[in-house]
C-alpha cells in the first residue's frame, strides 16, 4: 500500500491558508476570514506516477515557534513537505515564513535528508499592493534557500492545483527518486467520472 504523504500548511493569521486548502479540497471560497486556535485535518488523494496515494492536509493556526511546544502538534514535525504561506501585501507575514522555515531547518533530524518546503505567495489577486517585487521574492526563495515557490490566489483559485501539484511533487521526488512525476487529484478525478442512464 503507497505511503500517506504529509502536508503541513503554515503561515502568519490572515494569509489565507484555509481559503486555499478549501479551494483546493472542495473548490469553494469564503470572503469570511476564519481565524482558528486548532489544526485542522483534512484526508484527500492523489495519483502519482501511476499510484494513488492519500493526502493528509493538515491547516495549523498561526504558531509562534517551530515546532510548537503544545503537544497536540507534535504532529507537524512528521510531515513530507511544508508549504509557507504569506500575503504578498504583508511584510511581516513574509518575515513569518522566513522565521519558519528557519526553524524547520534547524530543528531537522540529522541524516533525514531534504526537506522539501514550498514557498507560497497568495492574494495575487491584490498584486497592486504587492510589498515586495515578485522576482526578488523567487530570486531568494529558488536560489539562496532552495526551496519551491508558487503564487497564487484563492480567491479566484488561480495556480492552487499547481501549488499542490508542486508539493505532491516534491515529495515524490525526495522519496521516490521520481523526476518528472505526473499526478492528478481527487477532486480533477471525479470530475471524470461517467453516468450512465
């Protein structure tokens, strides 16, 4: 049975991660800002190269530190990849994602190899407010840090798919040595699905 891939979704109050993970599981956006003191759990699919595997998204409150000293998310050190979200109308939210993916290098178990973190710049449907020119922000998160980067907006659920496409695939190619992985979700399977009358 293929592993359950672990993605762990991060980012300052306000930046958005839950109105992207709900645009991504149920394509559905909210103007009401949810603010939440709890993690929440959400289980899809995924087909990658050929092999389904499941998905567990787990959306964390805004936290302090890396990992967070409560014991309920201890969980969040488990996790294949991280995807840091910030508002690129916000600086401080950037400053956050800098701050944490600081910590979950450094926090990292000896001889457990890349950790694949994903960089996410949402609101791109505000990019007249943009804080910081986009090709500094890629320029720093691709070169100096390694990392992935992806804008998007859930708002207009522009690039959410490539994000967890990019994700999925990271954590393919850390774990299963694949280079050009092709994967489909859940919800774009369903979409095909036939009836018949």
């Amino acid at each position: 049975m293929p592993p359950l891939f672990r993605i762990a979704v991060l980012g300052a109050q306000g930046v958005g991660k839950t109105a992207i993970v709900q645009r991504f599981l149920h394509d559905d956006y909210s103007e009401v800002v949810v603010s939440s003191k709890t993690r929440r759990v959400h289980i899809s699919a995924a087909v990658l190269n050929g092999h389904v595997h499941d998905l567990q998204i787990t959306d964390y409150p805004a936290i302090s530190s890396f990992p967070p000293c409560d014991k309920k998310n201890w969980s969040i050190r488990s996790a294949h990849v991280y995807i840091l979200v910030y508002d690129i109308c916000c600086f401080d939210s950037f400053e956050y994602v800098k701050t944490m993916r600081q910590q979950i290098l450094e926090t990292r178990v000896m001889g457990s190899g890349e950790m694949p973190i994903l960089i996410v710049g949402n609101k791109r449907d505000l990019q007249r407010g943009r804080v910081i020119p986009r090709h500094s922000v890629s320029d720093l998160v691709r070169k100096s840090w390694k990392c992935g980067y992806v804008e998007c907006s859930a708002k207009f659920n522009w690039h959410i798919l490539l994000l967890f496409g990019e994700a999925v695939r990271r954590m393919g190619c850390a774990r299963c040595k694949h280079v050009h992985a092709t994967i489909r979700f859940q919800r774009a399977l369903r979409r095909e699905r036939c009836v018949l009358m």
